[in-house]
C-alpha cells in the first residue's frame, strides 16, 4: 500500500475552524499519518518520521508558506534521501497560490478522500513535474526553497496586504486584488509617487552569467508556476530556462497604461517604454540590500552576499 502523510499547519487560517474530518479521514486508513504543526515548528521531525514509515506521499495542509517550508525541508535536509515523496497540496492558508496553479479541490476532505483511495492500490497517481526555486543568500543556513520569489515593492505590498486586507477575511487572489487595487489608487492620488511602498530599490542583476546591469527595480520577481495572482501571468521571456523572471525599472514611465499588458498580455507584448523585461533562465543573480519573499515569507539579504535563483531542481505534485 502506498502510504501518506499529511502535514497540517495550525496557524493556517483555515485550519483554526477544526479538522475533525480530515483527522478522521486519516484515522480510518491504516496507511495515512497525520502530523499536526504549530506554525513550522517540528516539521523536520514529522518527516523523519514520515521518511521511517516509508511515507509516497505528503499532503500539506496549509498555505503558500507551508509549501515553502515544506519544500525547504525536503530538499535542503533530504530526510529521504534519494526517494523524495510527491506533494500535493490541501489550501489552508491566506495565500494558495501555488495550490491555485497545482491544481486542487475547494473541499479539502474530499479531495484528500480521493487521494487515500487513488494510493489504496499501491500505485502512485498520476503526478505532474514541476520546477522549483532554490534561494542562496548566506554562508550559513543553507538554501531556502519554493515557487515564487519577489523583492523591491513585492514584499511592501504584500506588507501592506496583511494589516489592511487580510482583516477583512479576504483570502487569496481577492486580497490581493483588493491590495493591487489600493496601490494603482495611492499611484493615481500621488501622480506616480508612492514613497511607502512604490518606489525603487537599487539592485544589480545578472541573468544567466550575462553582464551585471545596476539600476533602480520597482519590481524583480521570479517563478516556476504558470499562474500566479490573480490568474496572472507577467512574464513573456521566450528563452527555455525554468526560471520566469520579470523586473520593471524605477521610475517606470507610463506605468498604468503597461499593468494590464504585463499582467494579462500575449507571448508579442508591447510596452510603451524599455522599462519593462522578461526571461526565461537558469540562473539570476541579485546584489541588493532590500528585503524579498518567497512564497509569500519574508527574508533579509546578508551583506556582501549575492542573492542567487536558480531553478534546475524540480518536485513531483499530485493535483486534488
């Protein structure tokens, strides 16, 4: 039989209502164990544990940064060694994009019921591969993981997503459209001029071992999903690389007439400034002093260490 362990974060907004149908799932299946977590605290053990029992499959029950954890984890402390499990994804969180571009079930028990009942055979269902993010930024501690990563007015914004939206009980791409929203209008109202949270930070990017080009970013992100918020897809690069990877200088000029072609626009998109680019990589190498994200969590550069992306590793996911 092949067996499934299920990881779910408390502090996940919608793991605080309960979970007694996903615990007694579980405690119906003889080859399911349940793992439950206070934030990430213990995660290592649970999948030692989970690597013991001959875990096939790992369901997270959380958000975007319960994946990232997650994925942290599996990668950087290899508990299983060379048989790393497939994930999939119950969204418990605030933020579900990855979840969102997996692929799963709005009904998290029943989506985890059609999961213990695909493995009742032995057999692992079909999985799709995808390509993950692995984050170098200091001597020690080693790499951070995940699928999303942002930095400049990225993680300002989502900043501002948390006092002010996430309040409101909106959840995902609804916060962050309202978030979105309230930017534009700050942007409106102040001629282009948002000193709290769009405006540049200085950086110095070098895509694929390319000549390092220093300016100020409004905007770098980088991803492995093909949708990220919103449904959104602001990346157009046409080079094969794993890593999509989008930056708008600061200041950008004529910056509302591009947001929707950046957002929504064709492989042919056309900008009315240079100010906009996109590339398919390996690798991007970043010196910066500002903060960035991945997977929606929070992280600081160290001095005098380049932050490096690069995106050759790749994760067996199980849609639900």
């Amino acid at each position: 039989m092949l067996k499934i362990g299920l990881i779910s974060n408390m502090r996940s907004q919608r793991n605080r209502a309960g979970l007694d149908d996903l615990r007694n799932l579980i405690a119906k299946d003889g080859n399911a164990v349940h793992a439950e977590l206070d934030g990430i605290e213990g995660l290592s053990a649970a999948l030692a544990e989970f690597a013991a029992r001959e875990v096939g499959i790992i369901a997270v029950n959380g958000g975007d940064g319960s994946v990232q954890a997650a994925l942290t984890a599996l990668f950087r402390d290899r508990p299983f060694d060379e048989r790393t499990p497939a994930l999939t994804i119950l969204p418990g969180g605030m933020t579900n994009t990855i979840a969102n571009d997996i692929g799963h079930a709005n009904d998290r028990a029943k989506a985890l019921a059609r999961v213990l009942a695909a493995c009742g055979n032995g057999h692992m269902p079909e999985t799709t591969e995808r390509n993950v993010i692995r984050v170098d930024y200091r001597a020690d501690g080693g790499p951070e993981f995940g699928m999303l990563f942002g930095t400049a007015a990225i993680p300002r914004a989502i900043e501002v997503c948390h006092r002010a939206i996430h309040p409101m009980k909106l959840q995902s791409s609804a916060a962050v459209g309202a978030t979105l929203a309230m930017m534009m209008i700050r942007t409106l109202l102040k001629g282009g001029n948002d000193d709290t949270v769009l405006h540049g930070d200085d950086m110095t990017v070098s895509i694929d071992g390319d000549a390092p080009k220093p300016g100020s970013r409004l905007i770098a992100l980088a991803t492995t999903l093909n949708r990220i918020m919103l449904r959104s897809r602001p990346y157009w690069g046409t080079e094969s690389g794993p890593l999509r990877y989008t930056e708008i200088a600061y200041p950008a000029r004529k910056l509302m007439r591009a947001v929707y072609p950046a957002l929504y626009g064709g492989r042919d998109r056309r900008f009315p400034t240079d100010d906009y680019v996109s590339h398919n990589a390996d690798t991007v190498t970043m010196e910066m002093a500002c903060r960035f994200m991945i997977d929606g969590e929070m992280f600081d550069p160290t001095p005098g260490i380049p932050v490096t992306l690069t995106g050759g590793q790749t994760m067996r996911f199980l849609p639900c």
